[in-house]
C-alpha cells in the first residue's frame, strides 16, 4: 500500500543532486575584480589585451587570481579590494595614455568565485540585483524635442526628393522649429503638392493660409504622428542601450521605460559610476553623408587648406582625414540589419539591409553621384568618426548595399557589428545618479539570508514539536523544496533581489502548509479508526485534491503579478511562482517517499510517530499516536 516503486527513489536522489549541484555555487561568494572593456566602438577588445592586461599587471607586481576574457571584455579577478583599486590605476594607466581621448573602459567589477568543475556543469551562482551586488542607478531623460528635429529634418529632405520626382516646381524648403515652409512658384502647383502631401505624408498637416502669403505653405506635425515618434525614439534608445551594454559583458543590468521620456539603467556590480557613464556614452549615432570631393575638400583632405563652408572634417579607423558634407542623407534607424560575408570576387565585405524610406533614398543617391564616396560614420559622445567610405559604382535599389574594398574578414565582421548595434534615436542627459556600496548590498543579503534562516529554523521547530516524527519528515520536504528553489533560479539565472528574498521567505510559509493538511489528514483517519498503513495512504490521497487547487490559485495570482507588475513585482513573482512548483514536489512526492521508506516496510505496523491525537468524545481521552492502534 505505502511502497515507492524504484524509479520514483531514483528520481528523488536525481532531484536532489541537482539541487545540491546548482545551488553550491550561490555559497562561495563573489570576488573583486577589474573589467577592461572598449570604450570605442572601433578599438577592439580580443585575446591580445588578456597579454596587455597581465604585462601591466606584472610591471606593478600585482597578482592576479585569474584573467579571463569573456569574448567582449577582459576580467581580473583578485583576492582583496586593495588589489582591485591598485590593479584599476595601473591598467587605466596602461590603456588609456591620452586621458582626454580614452580607447577603453577600466571599471571596477565583482566576480564569482565559483570552482572550475562546477563551472564546467555550467552550475553558476545567482544574478544579484542592485539591492543586493551594489552598482550603480541612473535616471536618463530623453530629449524628445530632438527626436522631434531629427524626424522633421528627415522629412524635409524626403519632400524635396519627392517634389523632384513629381517635376513639381518650388520656391524653396525651408524649417521653422517644428513647422517646414513650402515656397510656391505659383499658385497652380498647390494642388500637386496638396495631392502629394495627402499620398506620401500623411504625418503633415497643412495650416491655414495666412492673407498675403499664398504661395507660402506651412507643414505642422500630426500632434498623433508626434506622439508616435517619441514612443519609437523611446523604444529605439532602450534598445540600443540594451545592445551596448550587453556587449560589455555587465552581469543582468536592468534598462526599463520609466515614465513618458525617462530611462532607467542599473549596472549591478559596476562601482565607479563615472566608468559607469563611459559604458552608458558608448551609445552612438549612424550616419551616411557623402564625402566632399570639390578640390576645397581633397586639399583639406591633405591638410593643405580650411574645410569648406558646408562639411565637417573627421577621422577614419586608420586616423586618416574625411572632408564629409553636414547634410545627413540616412540614419542608423534606416538601418535594418547589417551582416558580414563576400562580394562577387570573393573579397571581405558588409552586406546592408535598408528599410522602405532608407532604400527609396539610397537608390536616388547613389544613381546621382556615381564615381563619388559615401561615408558611413559613427558618432560617440559627441565626436564623429568614419567607419568606411567606399567609392559608388552604380545605381544601388532594392535596399540591399554592399560594402566592400581592402578589408579583411575580420574588419567586416567588427563593422557589421558596429553598423547592427544600433543607434540613438534621441540625445539622453543623466537627470539622477546613485551608488549602492557592496558593503550596503552584503547588510541586506546578510538580513534577507537571516530572515529565512531563521523564518525555517522556527518552521522546523514548530512541526517536529507538534507532528514529532511527521514533522521531522516535513521539515526535511521543506529543506528540498528550499534547495531546489534555489537550484531553479541559479540555473535560469534570474536575478535575486530583496523583493525575491522576501517570496522565499513567504514560500516557505505555503509549502509547509501541503504537509500540515497531510498530517492533519493523516490524524483525522487515526481518529475515525483506521489502522496507521491505511490512514497514512488516505491521508496523502485525499489531502491531495485540497493541495493542489490551493497551489493553483495562488499560482494564478503570481502569474498575475508576473504579466502585469514591473521592477520588484517581477522579481517576487518569479520567486513566488517557482516556489509554488517546488512546494508541490516536495511536500507531496518528496515527503511520501521518506514516509513510505521509514514504515512502508513494515507490515503489521501498530503506530505512527505523529505527535498527539485526539479521540473523539466517549474513548479513552487523548492518547499519543505511537500508541494508537
């Protein structure tokens, strides 16, 4: 009757191993370390700044405890914080020579200590969140009138394309802040342009006419289509901040709408929070402008003259000179997607992919200045730099570019990585910065781990008073359902926040709660007179109804909390859900199992270790149930 079948044991060690396994790496801790990171999208970070990193290390006779390179940063692990602080100057020292023009990020870090052959399970500890690891907060706040700009400035060259397409006649286009102003040649082309407006441009709106001033159209912007462009210029920039970041290898950083124009942006285990900005600076802009080929600019090009009125002098990888003109032609936003591979002769190139209004814009480009550069810059904090300027040897439509020339596989991967990354759609400003200390984040690991330290101790207490031997069962069932718990969230890598400490804390309240209505199923079968094998099997089997629509509803509820809450919610939800899963494995499966292994075997069992029984009315009083029949 009370007999697991083998397969069932078998899953319950299997259960337990893991549990073990992926929880150990939660106890040893994290490390100090240092992260050396680019700070430029065109400086490279590669197996050859691990040998810069310990020859900089060594010349300050600094030991490190491991130097590892992720694929996007360089980490040196350390066994105290005055080894990290000492390390930090010495690198910063080593990398960035011109403090004014900084090729790499030397920011602070922690690491886990986690040993290699657990590592090699792929068994990692916990993501802290920034209550917990430390880090750093920022509150970025969007300037949406320069999405706003950015749109109309779009608009004004796409108007004017069409306008030439059409062979309509103007007097001119000009802006106004937000308003663009159409000047006529005369008052038969209204119409056209009236009809073109209502065809291609739908986000503008003709305003009335002012007296005196008919062949003077004024384009104002929808007030939905202005709506619109700032929730995209919201979205494109936590994108874009999303792809940055992750590049730089910082451990679950969270990047979240916070408002209407608000970003916020949380580095955990990132200390120095003015590195902290060169991360959040590395978030660029993608331009295409075509290169001035007047003899003005060539001989700005060679430095042997002013740059002309009109362009801007800038930089290439090679630190050679580019004479671009200022008017944009596309942006990064036009900018679907961008892949390395080959060109028809085999050579290295950067395959583009345009959107609808980026590939009608390209094709007019290229098919007027064939024979001419286009430069493809990428703008960071401030200071533009060209990626490429390859020469246009035709017609390009389709909205499919390719780039090619003296580049090799390994350049054209690193562009199309800069090209796919993304760009802003918006300028962000820092409106509110804070630091949370490690020593701050280890008090509350330190009070959220003594909480349920002591929130199980006295669980445990409590049901091995009142269950005795039962309640030692059940304690054990709430020690699984803890290290599995656990065990879940290190191997999904969720991050562990105070909010979550504190759905541990309550899962460990509902799980016991499976195994008192158990006992006390249990109990109530002893009463009404049956022996202890079949009220131990009656208890399990009619608790079991009651257990689990219990766990559904309150699962109903976490899964609530998890669709519809943000930030902390988010993080207690997942906690409450997967507690609510490992409760039911633990407090039924897990504990029966015990059960059955300690008096399945038996079978003329008189009594069960379950602490008092009460008789009804009319018996013998109160009798113990190890001396229950």
């Amino acid at each position: 009757m009370n007999r697991y079948p083998l397969w069932k044991y078998v899953v319950i060690v299997v259960a337990l191993l893991i549990g073990v396994i992926y929880t150990l790496p939660n106890f040893f801790g994290e490390a100090p370390a240092v992260q050396v990171s680019s700070a430029k999208a065109t400086v490279k970070v590669d197996t050859g700044t691990v040998t810069r990193v310990e020859q900089a290390l060594a010349a300050q006779n600094l030991q490190a405890a491991l130097v590892q390179f992720d694929g996007n940063s360089v980490k040196a692990r350390f066994n105290s914080t005055d080894d990290q602080l000492k390390a930090r100057d010495a690198l910063e020292h080593a990398f960035n020579t011109d403090p004014a023009n900084p090729g790499f990020v030397v920011a602070l870090n922690l690491l886990p200590r986690t040993p290699a052959w657990l590592s090699s399970l792929h068994a990692a500890p916990m993501y802290l969140g920034l209550d917990l690891r430390g880090g750093v907060h920022f509150m970025l706040q969007v300037d949406m009138a320069g999405a706003l700009d950015r749109r109309v400035e779009t608009l004004v060259g796409d108007l004017r394309s069409n306008l030439r397409d059409k062979n309509i006649r103007h007097g001119g286009i000009s802006r106004n802040g937000q308003t663009i102003e159409l000047r006529l040649r005369d008052a038969d082309s209204r119409g056209p342009v009236v009809d073109l407006l209502r065809a291609n441009f739908a986000d503008l709106r003709v305003a009335e006419a002012t007296p005196g001033e008919d062949l003077l159209m004024r384009l104002n912007f929808q007030p939905e289509a202005a709506r619109r462009v700032q929730e995209q210029a919201l979205k494109q920039n936590i994108t874009t901040l999303h792809n940055r970041i992750n590049e730089l290898g910082v451990a679950e950083p969270v990047i979240q709408q916070q408002g209407l124009d608000r970003i916020v942006v949380q580095l955990p285990g990132v200390q120095d929070t003015a590195k902290a900005k060169d991360i959040l600076g590395r978030t660029a802009t993608l331009e295409l402008r075509m290169v001035d080929e007047s003899s003005e600019g060539r001989a700005a090009e060679r430095g042997n003259g002013p740059v002309p009125f009109g362009s801007e002098r800038h930089l290439d990888r090679e630190g050679r000179a580019v004479i671009t003109k200022r008017d944009v032609l596309l942006t990064g936003e036009n900018l679907t997607d961008a892949q390395a591979g080959f060109d028809d002769s085999q050579q290295a190139a950067v395959h583009l992919t345009l959107d609808a209004k980026g590939a009608r814009v390209f094709r007019d480009v290229t098919r007027e200045n064939v024979g001419k550069r286009m430069a493809i810059l990428l703008f960071e904090k401030g200071k533009g730099e060209v990626v490429t300027a390859p020469v246009i040897r035709g017609e390009i439509p389709g909205g499919r570019v390719q780039i090619s020339g003296s580049m090799t596989t390994v350049e054209a991967n690193d562009t199309a990585l800069l090209l796919r990354a993304g760009s802003l759609a918006a300028p962000m400003d820092i409106i509110e910065e804070r630091t949370i200390g490690p020593s701050l984040g280890a008090d509350n690991i330190a009070k959220g781990f003594n909480s349920v330290t002591w929130g199980f101790a006295v669980i445990v207490a409590f049901m091995c008073i009142y269950y005795a031997l039962f309640g030692a069962f059940s304690s054990l069932a709430l020690g699984l359902n803890l290290l599995l718990l656990v065990a879940v969230l290190s191997m999904l890598q969720a991050t562990l926040t105070l909010p979550g400490i504190a759905a541990m804390a309550l899962a460990l309240g509902m799980a016991i709660d499976a195994n008192v209505l158990i006992n006390e199923r249990v109990r109530e079968e002893l009463r009404s007179g049956a022996s202890p094998q079949a009220a131990i099997h009656a208890g399990y089997e009619h608790a079991w109804a009651t257990i689990l629509d219990s766990n559904i509803t309150t699962l109903i509820a976490g899964v609530a909390l998890l669709a519809f809450g943000s930030g902390p919610v988010r993080g207690f939800a997942v906690v409450h859900c997967i507690g609510i899963i490992t409760s039911m494995f633990s407090a039924v499966f897990f504990s029966r199992g015990i059960v059955n292994l300690w008096y399945g075997r038996q079978k003329r069992l008189k009594s069960v270790s379950i602490g008092t029984v009460w008789k009804p009315a009319g018996t013998a009083g109160k009798t113990l149930a190890s001396k229950a029949d």
